[in-house]
C-alpha cells in the first residue's frame, strides 16, 4: 500500500471521531459499502495492485484482534474499541459513555506493575509531555455502539514501548480527578446548549428521534441528562464497560493494528498492550 493510500485512510478515520455519534452507524454502512467497491476494483486490476492481507484472531480473554502487516512507513498504529458507546448510557444519564471516555486521559492512578514495580500517578498535562516526548499520537471517541483510544507511534523501541504503556495505562488505571469532571462536564453542558442554536443539530436530534423513539439510538444527551451524572456514575461505567470480556454481551473487546513489525515479532501481538482486564 502506497503512503499515499495510508494517509488517506488514516485521514477519514481521524475524521469520523469529529462526526456527531449519532450519524457514525450511517457513515459507516456507506463506508463498509465504499470497501467493498475498493477491494472490488483491487481484484479487477491484476496481479499489480494486491488486497490488504488482514490476519484476524481471538485471544485467550475473548479480545479479536485485526492486524495487517505494512512496511511503508516505520509507524505503528493501535486501536482499542469497547462495547461501551451511548448505547449503553444507563436511564436518564445520556451523555455518560462520551464524557467517561473523553475523562480517560485527565489522570492517571498509581500502580504496582506484576513485578513490584511502581508506576507514579500522572496529570493531564504529565500526560501529554509523555506522548509528546516519543512523538506519539493519541486519538478515540465514542460512538453509538463503541468507544475507545487509538495510538500512533514510532515502532523504535523506546519510543514503542512508552506509548503502547501509556496507551494501556490510560484504558485501565484513570483516576477521573473531581476538578477536571466538574470542568469536562461544564464544557459538555455548554456544547449542548450551543447546538440547541443551530438548524443542522436541531433536525438531527429530531431525526434520531423520529426514527428510533426509546431505543438507545434515538437518546440524545441533555443539559438535565448531563448535569446529573456523577463522578462515581463515570468510575462505575469505565469498571462495567472498559473490559475485555463481558458475561452479559457477545460484543467484546476489539484490537486493530497496523504495524511494519511482523505478527510473530513479540513487540507487534496485542500482549504487548497490558493492563486490559478481563
């Protein structure tokens, strides 16, 4: 695949986490439908242009893996999706999947890692220093149906290894400071009430709504909604929903990389991204 052909496809998924959720599951049917066209026109030009070899498997906790092997740039992307989009808001706290993700990255707990060692809590802006000193890229959202936290780093090793544990760090051990949630939430607050001014919002609310009544997909945040979630309605959601594996849902935890490593090469195989529970 030509670097080219990369930066497009990376560009529309960047895209698609600055769509309102609720127009994601559309977008994505005329995506996967677009694919399928691209593929298409990849098997009618010969033996010149070849498929993406998109290897796939299920690890022991139940997570699928997607992984392709490409060696055009010396880059590794990850992505971590969890059935933890708005679909699954509890009654009444529209907007709590969008604001629990969106707080992932506002702090880190302390940790004492397998082999005794300590990991220190981080800040916000702790946090970015770090990716910024590997020249990591961090990315995510949350949709209808999923939600999650994407990494783009160099494959040098050092570099490597700070931003998959960082990445691992910032799905399993945030500490959602109080500060920061009353901030996030205020912030939300006032989108919502900014988006009650514009015509586009206000007939895509009523869409949704017309078409999916009471189901989830027709729920849309609330300044009500929104204002009366709490920080340990946020805390509960991440421990129900940011798992690898759930008792009460077939969806499960999803792992896509795209790596110059090869699948054997230890560095590449999601082991690589600890700290996921099960």
């Amino acid at each position: 695949m030509s670097l080219l052909k990369i930066k497009n496809v990376m560009s529309i998924k960047n895209a698609m986490f600055l769509l309102p959720a609720r127009r994601l599951k559309t977008i994505s049917a005329m995506a996967r439908t677009a694919a399928v066209s691209v593929v298409a026109c990849f098997a009618a030009a010969g033996s010149a242009h070849a498929a993406l070899n998109i290897q796939h498997w299920t690890l022991d906790n139940g997570a699928r893996v997607y992984f392709v092997e490409s060696h055009t740039i010396p880059i590794l992307d990850v992505s971590i999706e969890f059935d933890a989009g708005s679909r699954r808001d509890p009654a009444g706290k529209a907007g709590l999947s969008s604001l629990t993700n969106a707080m992932l990255a506002r702090g880190l707990q302390a940790a004492t890692l397998t082999d005794g060692r300590q990991e220190a809590a981080m800040t916000e802006a702790e946090i970015s220093d770090a990716l910024a000193d590997v020249a990591a890229q961090r990315g995510g959202g949350a949709s209808t149906d999923r939600a999650g936290m994407s990494m783009r780093t160099l494959v040098s090793k050092g570099e490597r290894e700070v931003a998959l544990r960082m990445l691992a760090r910032l799905l399993a051990q945030p500490s959602f400071p109080a500060e920061l949630f009353a901030r996030d939430k205020a912030r939300t607050v006032s989108a919502i009430r900014e988006s009650l001014t514009k015509p586009e919002s206000i007939a895509s609310k009523a869409f949704w709504r017309l078409a999916y009544g009471n189901h989830p997909y027709g729920v849309e945040a609330t300044v009500e909604s929104v204002e009366s979630i709490t920080r340990d309605e946020l805390q509960a959601f991440h421990r129900t929903h940011y798992v690898a594996r759930k008792y009460f849902s077939d969806e499960q935890l999803t792992v896509a990389m795209l790596s110059p490593l090869p699948m054997t090469e230890p560095a590449a195989r999601p082991a690589s991204v600890p700290g996921l529970r099960h």
